[in-house]
C-alpha cells in the first residue's frame, strides 16, 4: 500500500476517534444514571479493566 495513503488513513482514524469519543461522552452524559457515584466507579474500574488487559495483550505481542 502506499506510505502515503497509509499516513492518510492514519490521521483520518485518529480524528474520527475524537468525534466517536466526544459523542459516546455526550450520550453517557445524558443519562441521569452515570451522574450518580456508583457509575462513576463502575465506569472507572471497567476502564481501568479495559486498559489493563489492552496493555497486556500488545506487551504480549510485542514479546513475540
């Protein structure tokens, strides 16, 4: 594929993510549930899960 586009493609994800992002963190906002204490630490120990499990899963690979 050429670098070129590959580059291209790569920013364009980047700046979808920020929309995608903005929007899911819109829509949870809108709930009058994720203002309440208990799903702010819910949403911070799944998070916190997500993130743990992501970094291990690309250290693993990264070892191969």
């Amino acid at each position: 594929m050429n670098k070129k586009l590959v580059l291209i493609s790569e920013l364009a994800l980047v700046i979808a993510s920020v929309f995608v992002f903005r929007g899911l963190w819109l829509l949870l906002d809108l709930l009058a549930f994720m203002h309440t204490p208990l799903a702010l630490w819910l949403s911070l120990i799944v998070g916190t899960a997500v993130t743990v499990w992501a970094l291990r899963c690309i250290m693993k690979h990264d070892g191969k």
